[in-house]
C-alpha cells in the first residue's frame, strides 16, 4: 500500500485563545452499504475479509486518522461509515481506492459521501473542533450536511454574530457534547459538515430542541440527513454485517 509519509500532528502547538494558526485539514465521512450478498459468504471469508480490512485502516491510522463506525439500524442507506482527516485530500483518496480493493470491498456500495475542510470560526476564536483537541472519541456521532439560506450571508455581520452568540451559549449549556464543524463551501452540496460526539443520544437530543428555538434556525434550510453512528473497531463492524 503506497500512502504518503507525511503524519498529521493533532497536537500542535497554538495560541488556546485563536485558531488562526492551526493547520487545514480535510475531512472526509464516507458511509457504505453491504450488499446481501455478503451474508452468503461462509465464515472463514469473512474472518479473512474482517482482518484485511482491519490492517488496511491500521496502516491508514499511520498516515492520518481514520475513525470507523457502525450505522446497521439507525438508517437503511448505510452500514458503517468511515470518518478520515487528513492533511491533503489526496491521501482520502487512497484510502478510499483501496477499501475497494478488499474482500469486503467487491460487497460495498458508496450511499452517502461528505468532504469539507477544517477553518476558524468568523464568529468566535475559541471554539476548536474536538477532533483536533481530543484522541479519545466518544461513543456515538451524530454527522449531517448543513444549509443556510443566501439570506443569512446577505445580513450584516454585526446582526448575524449577535445571532451566532446566542446559538453558541445554547451549544455551552451541554459541555458533555463535543461539536465538530467543518466547511464544505466550494468542495460539496452543503455550507458545513457537523459531527456532534456524545455518550448519551438523549443529550444531543435536547441540545436540537434548544438549538430550534435560536433565532438563527430561520436561516436554516437543511440539515439531513442526520446519522447516529456508533463508534466501533472496524473488525467488530465486518463481523456484525451477518
């Protein structure tokens, strides 16, 4: 397997009150669906398949991270869903052409795929995505596209921070839940990508309620679909697909 050599460091060194410094990284959340095929093959192909498929995320975790989860339930559209963030989208890109080199790649199908970019918020210097702050993840992510009307971006900055403010003192109210936005502006269909990590699903569902009532929801023109994702070892994903 050919990546490149380069390694992203997550623990670079920054000023804790501005993110202007960090570097740029992209983000990739591809989701896949296993086709019922699959469960036809007999039990040592898919031992053989979940190990080929567990070293190929290994070697790419040396290159740059790559998280992995499991989607089977919580909608029909995918399986599990791999979540890579890496310093070029080139090195996305090499993984992505190897999962379909595998075994369990000839038994996959690409249903959803969102790319973005990591940037400093405009609105404050002291929010940083989890995923730069944080080796450790939590046990469900929450991950959907996110849309705001032209109106919003046609509003005067002082009326659209004065907004924002309110929006992010909802998001401090539940510090159990870590929030990772990420730009998709010229790179995909929507404005961001938002993956929201928590241990409790019922806590993130009470942060939406709250964040409905803001006043910047009236800008809001999509954000589905929304996909719980359970974090698991990818050989644990392959050997649930049945």
């Amino acid at each position: 397997m050919s990546f490149d050599k380069s390694k992203i460091n997550q623990k670079e060194t920054k000023d804790e009150k501005d993110d202007t410094n960090l570097p740029t990284l992209y983000l990739n959340f591809s989701f896949y669906k296993v086709d019922p095929k699959w469960r036809w093959l007999n039990d040592i192909g898919k031992d053989e398949a979940a190990k080929e498929f567990s070293s190929l995320i290994d070697i790419a975790n040396t290159k740059m991270k790559v998280m992995t989860y499991s989607t089977i339930g919580m909608r029909k559209e995918s399986d599990f869903m791999l979540w890579s963030i890496s310093d070029s989208v080139e090195k996305i890109q090499v993984l992505s052409s190897k999962v379909y080199t595998t075994i369990l790649g000839k038994y996959i199908d690409t249903s959803e795929v969102y790319l973005s970019a990591s940037r400093p918020s405009i609105y404050s210097n002291k929010i940083t995505p989890s995923f730069m702050e944080n080796d450790k993840r939590l046990k469900y992510n929450i991950v959907y596209p996110f849309v705001k009307s032209r109106e919003w971006y046609l509003l005067p900055f002082g009326k659209r921070s004065e907004m924002m403010k309110e929006h992010i003192n909802v998001g401090k109210k539940f510090p159990q839940i870590r929030l990772n936005t990420s730009y998709s502006f010229g790179m995909g269909d929507q404005d961001f990508m938002l993956a929201f990590e928590t241990d409790n699903l019922m806590d993130f569902q009470d942060l939406i309620m709250n964040l409905r009532e803001t006043q910047v929801n009236r800008y809001v023109v999509r954000d589905t679909p929304m996909i719980v994702c359970v974090h698991k070892k990818i050989f644990d994903i392959i050997k649930s697909l049945g």
